[in-house]
C-alpha cells in the first residue's frame, strides 16, 4: 500500500476564462497533516473542491488512496467514499437527528445494518464529545457543536483522509477552540488531513506541512515553523503579516 494518500500533479482549474489554478501539485503521505493557507480569492477551495472531484479539474491528475479520480472510467462514487469533507458552512440535514445525520450514509452507501451504523455513530459522537446529542436536532446545538457532527459524519464513513475546508471561520470565536481540539485530537491518533485554515496557531502546532498559495500557484511550503515563522517570499509575509495583525487589516 502507497504511504502517500493524495497526490495532485499539473492540476488546472478555470471558470470561463478565469484561470484559478495553474498548476498545482500536493502530496499527503499517510498520517501527515497539511494545512494550505493564503489570501481569500486565491484558489483553495477550488483545490479542496477539485481533490474529491466536486469541480472537475481541467488538467492535471488527482490520485486518492490508490484510486485515480481524474481517470475518465474511475468510480467516482466509490474513489469518493475514502475522502471525507467538512466545510465552513456545517451542512447537516436539517430535517434528521444527530444520529440519523451520522447513520444515514453508512446505511445507503456502505450498506451498514441498523446496528452496526449507529455503533459507529455514537463511537464518533463521543469522539468530539457529543454523545449525550445524539437525539438532537442540529437547529438546537450550537454551530461548534455542527461543526463537530459534520466531522463525527465524516468519520462515520471511515475515510482514508479529511478535508478540511476553513472549518471554523463561520463560527463566534468562543466556539472556535472546541472544534480545533477535536481537529488536533484526530491529528494526533494519525489521520491523514488536508486543512484550509487561517488559524495560524493551530497550523504552526499541528500542521506537518503549510503551503502558501496565492494567485492560484503554491508561492511557498514546508515546515510550518519555516513557512510561518520564517517564510522566504515577499507575498507569503504580507499575507502573514495581514492575518497576525488583523487591527491593521483595513490600513
Ligand atoms: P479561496 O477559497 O482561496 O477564497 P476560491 O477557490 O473560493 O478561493 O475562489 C477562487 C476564485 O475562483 C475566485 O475568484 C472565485 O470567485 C472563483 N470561483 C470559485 N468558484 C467558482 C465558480 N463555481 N464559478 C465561477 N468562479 C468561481
Ligand atoms: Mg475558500
């Protein structure tokens, strides 16, 4: 089994004659956190969009756990089921409980018993310390408790690698600390993870590799404490020094 769960090489993206992505290329080995910042505009979502073939790249390939997603005859379906997505918005369905929001998936498209997906469920449910939500509506939690069901369902399906895309940006600050506790939780038990944020210390701390894009090209990546701390190009330190001075942010 290959060490390395998401490979993008040459990706291209355009909308029309908007050219998002030029040429993108990223690797997660297994167990590794990546975290990919940069400015609003600069193409990250479209890349986490393209990575489970959400928006259909115009060029360049994309490799998930083996499986080829670019390849014209892949079972996008099936390639699909080992990614897991959380998004800035929480996207539970509104109409079913915490539990059935967790099981629903596993049922139809794993064909899990009754038994065995709600097992799973709760497992995950206590994983982000929910359990006692579980009959829940999401309309009655707060949204870093959604936020936190969106990653116990992701879960659920027992995914390869989670994609992470700005997930606590929609939320007031005092709720963002519980999901990233729960993000560094999973980080340390050894999923594989591809995070947009712009926590930075939460990418400093847990990330084993940032990658700075801008403009729709990777400026710069490595370390954290490189890219971060000591980042080399003149882009990725205005964009830092935007975010960690955000009292500025409007000069
Ligand atoms: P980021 O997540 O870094 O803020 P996005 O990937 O969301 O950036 O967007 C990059 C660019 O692509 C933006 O100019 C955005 O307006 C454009 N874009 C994104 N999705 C679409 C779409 N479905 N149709 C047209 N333009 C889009
Ligand atoms: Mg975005």
């Amino acid at each position: 089994m290959s060490d390395v769960i998401v490979e993008v090489s040459g990706l291209h993206k355009s909308f029309g004659r908007l050219d998002v992505l030029k040429g993108i290329d990223l690797s997660v080995a297994r167990g590794e956190v990546v975290c990919i910042i940069g400015p609003s505009g600069s193409g990250k979502s479209t890349l986490l969009r393209c990575v489970n073939l959400l928006e259909e790249p115009n060029a360049g390939t994309v490799v998930v756990n083996g499986f080829e997603l670019t390849d014209p005859d892949a079972d996008i379906d099936k390639a699909r089921r080992t990614i897991g997505m959380v998004f800035q918005g929480f996207n539970l369905f509104g109409h079913l409980s915490v539990l059935d929001n967790l099981t629903v998936a596993q049922r139809k498209v794993l064909k899990r018993s009754a038994a065995e997906s709600e097992a799973i469920a709760r497992e995950n449910l206590r994983k982000v310390g929910l359990e006692e939500k579980a009959r829940s509506m999401p309309v009655q939690l707060s949204g870093g408790q959604q936020q936190r069901v969106a990653i116990a369902r992701a879960l659920s399906m027992q995914p390869a690698v989670m994609l992470f895309d700005e997930p606590t940006s929609a939320l007031d600050p005092e709720l963002v600390g519980d999901v990233l506790a729960v993000m560094r939780q999973l980080a340390e038990e050894g999923m594989t993870m591809l995070v947009v944020t712009h926590e930075m210390q939460f990418a400093r701390e847990v990330a084993d590799k940032v990658l700075f894009m801008d403009g729709g090209v990777v400026v710069e990546e490595g370390p954290a404490a490189k890219v971060i701390g000591a980042p080399e190009h003149e882009r990725t330190q205005t964009f830092l020094h935007r975010v960690l001075n955000p009292v500025h942010a409007n000069e």
